[in-house]
C-alpha cells in the first residue's frame, strides 16, 4: 500500500514536469549533420511544432573535428514547404556557436529547415526536415492522466477504509 501511495505521489508531481519545455541546442538526441567539417544540430523548443503556435528553432553549430563551438559566424535560415522558400533570414550572427530563432508555422506539412554559413568559405550547409502538426494533443493529455491518477487515488482510499 505504502508503494501505491509513493507512485500516486510521483506521478501526480514528477509527471507534469515532463510538459515544461527546455531550451538547450547541445543535446543528446537532437538530430546532427555534418558539412565540410562543420557539424550541425537542429531541434525545436517545445519539442513539437503546431500551426498557429510559435515555436523556438534551435541551432547549434560545431567544428566537426574537435566538436569546439563555432564563433564569430554569420548563418541564414531558409524554410522551405515543398520545394518553395517561404521565408528567408539571412545576416544572423552566431557568436558563440548556439542561436534561436522564433517562429509560427502556418500549415501542417513537412517543411525543410536549411541551414548555410555565410561567412566561411565553401558555405557549407544542411536540411533539416520538420513535421508541423495541426492538433496539439499535450493539453489532452494532461486532463486524461490527472483523471486517471483521481480515479487511482479514489479507488485506493476506498479500498484502504473497506
């Protein structure tokens, strides 16, 4: 019983600290392409892009041979749906390797996130793919498991005072 009760209690604690976002580029799991000796990593903050919502595009940009930040560059940012540029930022300095940029997706499609140096010779750049959804389920989630961690702790109480 006293086990039950540790769970309930981590689960209605531990468990909706899983939806908070965090922002960080160097993280295990973000996907990572490499270019002409430069290594790329690109992740979204939260870690699901919605449409209608903004969403925090994540860069990380490292010297592939000795994984040392990259500074003083400049990058560009072109997002592409389908082959067509829907929007292109260029000029964006990156001063210590890691940049963020905000953004709202307007359709739920795979869009492709192209990264370029433009200061360094050969420019060398990668793609990104990026899946926009159009529902965002975290809200549903969260209602579902707090009333299934009630129903648990009701079921427990009740079967505790019989």
């Amino acid at each position: 019983m006293r086990v039950l009760r540790i769970l309930l209690f981590l689960t209605l604690t531990l468990g909706p600290l899983s939806l908070l976002p965090i922002s960080e580029a160097h993280i295990v799991g973000a996907p990572t392409q490499d270019d002409q000796g430069y290594r790329f990593q690109f992740r979204t903050d939260p870690p699901f892009a919605y449409t209608g919502e903004e969403v925090f595009l994540a860069f990380s940009i490292r010297n592939a041979s000795d994984d040392l930040d990259l500074s003083n560059a400049q990058a560009s940012i072109i997002i592409s749906r389908n082959g067509e540029i829907i929007e292109s930022l260029e000029a964006i300095d990156v001063p210590f390797g890691d940049f963020v940029i905000p953004y709202q997706f307007d359709d739920d499609v795979l869009y492709s996130i192209k990264i370029q140096l433009d200061n360094v010779e050969g420019n060398p750049s990668t793609d990104f793919p990026l899946d926009v959804i159009a529902f965002r389920m975290g809200p549903i989630i969260l209602v579902v498991g707090t009333l299934a961690a009630i129903v648990l702790a009701v079921f427990v109480i009740k079967r505790r005072s019989k």
